[in-house]
C-alpha cells in the first residue's frame, strides 16, 4: 500500500520496471497483475499492488565481499535498465536539495546542529557549480542501503523498494550506494575494504569511464547531501511524538565531511 510521496501516475514506471529488470535475471521482486493486467489497484483512495516475495535477511554489518556483490548487482540493474522504455525523472536533485534546505531553515538547521546552516550554504554553492552534466545517465535505484538489499550468505537475492528510481547519473547512483554501505550507521567510521569491495564489485560487470571516476569525489558529496537535505527537512517537520522514525541527518554530515576531505 503506498501511503506517501508516490503519486499514482508514477506507479507504472516502478512496477513495470521490477518486472522488466526480473526479465534480464536481476534479484528484483515482479509486480503481480491482476487477472485482467492491472499492475495495482485503488482501495479507499489509496494504491495497492501485489509484489513478490524474495528470499534472503538484511545484513547489518556486510563484509567485503557482500558488499562487492552488491556492486556488481547495482551494476547489473544498470545494465539490464539500459533499454527500459519507460521515463522518470529525478525529483531528487540539486534543485530539490536547495527547496529543502531552505524549508527547513536556518533555525532549523542550528536547531540539529549549530554551523550547520553554514556548512549547506557552503556546499550547495559548490556542488552547483561543479555537478558534472556529460557522464552516462540512466535508470538509478537512488536508495540502496542495506535495508533495501536480501542476502543469503554473501549471495544478493534481493533488491527491493525502488520508489526513488529515476533518470539520473549511473556513478552518482554508485556514490549513493557508496554512501550507505561503506560507513558505521552513524557516520563516524569509514571502511576502505568495503569502499574498495564496492568499486571492483562494480566494476567488474560496468566499468567506469574516466570522467566517471574523476567524478566520483562530486557525486560523493551530492550523494551525503541528498540525504541531509531530506533528514532535515523531515527532522524539523516531524513531531518528536510521530510515530514515524526520525533519522538522524548528522550521520551524513559526517559523510560529507569525510568526502571534503578525502573524495571517494
């Protein structure tokens, strides 16, 4: 049932892109239609849709070589999306970052941390003048954490929830995946095994162009970005009393930090 942030002209593009990307053998779950074709149906106003069930557990503390196979599955879907017919584009992006920001506000920001609203001044000005606009673009999962990856044993039988699917940058869709995987949950401790696993993973099945690899300090900070923007948006308009869960935006400052200072 989709409750949030998915609008029902959309639906079509996430559901029959899991059954095109399970057509070309990548561990996607198929969309189940309906007897006479429907991809999903309206209950009391709200979506729904009968998705597949995949074997396989989320890992907390992935090791190396999970994590490069996670590298070559992200690169794979890359691959298998390159002739879907199907568009959407990125509503997650440079422009959205900055709307969110400025929504949250200064008070916002120095309500999570005081130098904060500094800092994202600071790095929106740079991202927009260096974001690279001529590398290899395509269909991007653009969420893939470990909480959206099955595994069984170091085998990935599972990648799920792509409601954050666009067109957008193949190796910033990498960086993204960089982002969540090679780091603790908080942001304090960057992995360079995994880093390294992650890449050769990827590589493996897509190599990367040089102007992608010289990209990837960028993206890199694109990518922890991203998820600032939308932690703090959501941390300030969240009641402590929601019963959703708040996620902490300090843990991808702490990437980005770590990204202005090393690249990726």
């Amino acid at each position: 049932m989709f409750e949030r942030r998915i609008e029902h002209a959309e639906l079509p593009f996430f559901l029959e892109l899991l059954g095109h990307l399970a057509a070309k053998g990548c561990p996607v779950p198929r969309t189940i239609s309906t007897p006479a074709g429907e991809l999903f149906l309206l209950h009391r106003g709200k979506a729904v849709a009968l998705i597949e069930f995949l074997p396989g557990i989320v890992v907390e503390r992935p090791n190396e070589k999970q994590v490069y196979e996670v590298g070559r599955t992200l690169a794979g879907v890359h691959r298998a999306a390159a002739d879907f017919s199907l568009h959407r584009e990125q509503k997650l992006g440079l422009t959205a970052w900055r709307s969110l920001i400025e929504a949250t506000g200064t008070a916002g920001l120095a309500e999570i941390q005081a130098e904060l609203s500094d800092l994202m001044a600071e790095e929106l000005l740079f991202l927009e003048r260096s974001w690279p606009i001529d590398l290899p673009c395509g269909i991007t999962h653009g969420d893939l954490f470990p909480d959206n990856v099955l595994m069984s044993g170091d085998e990935v039988t599972g990648v799920i929830d792509f409601y954050f699917a666009a067109h957008d940058i193949l190796a910033y869709d990498l960086a993204v995946t960089h982002a969540a995987w090679c780091f603790s949950d908080d942001g304090r401790h960057f992995c360079t095994g995994l880093s390294a696993a992650l890449l050769q993973g990827y590589e493996d099945v897509r190599p990367l162009l040089p102007a992608e690899r010289a990209a990837l300090p960028v993206l890199a900070r694109g990518a922890a970005m991203r998820f600032i923007a939308s932690r703090a948006f959501d941390w300030i308009d969240t009641a402590e009393s929601s019963t959703v869960r708040r996620k902490d935006p300090l843990a991808f400052v702490r990437r980005l930090r770590w990204y202005r200072q090393h690249g990726a």
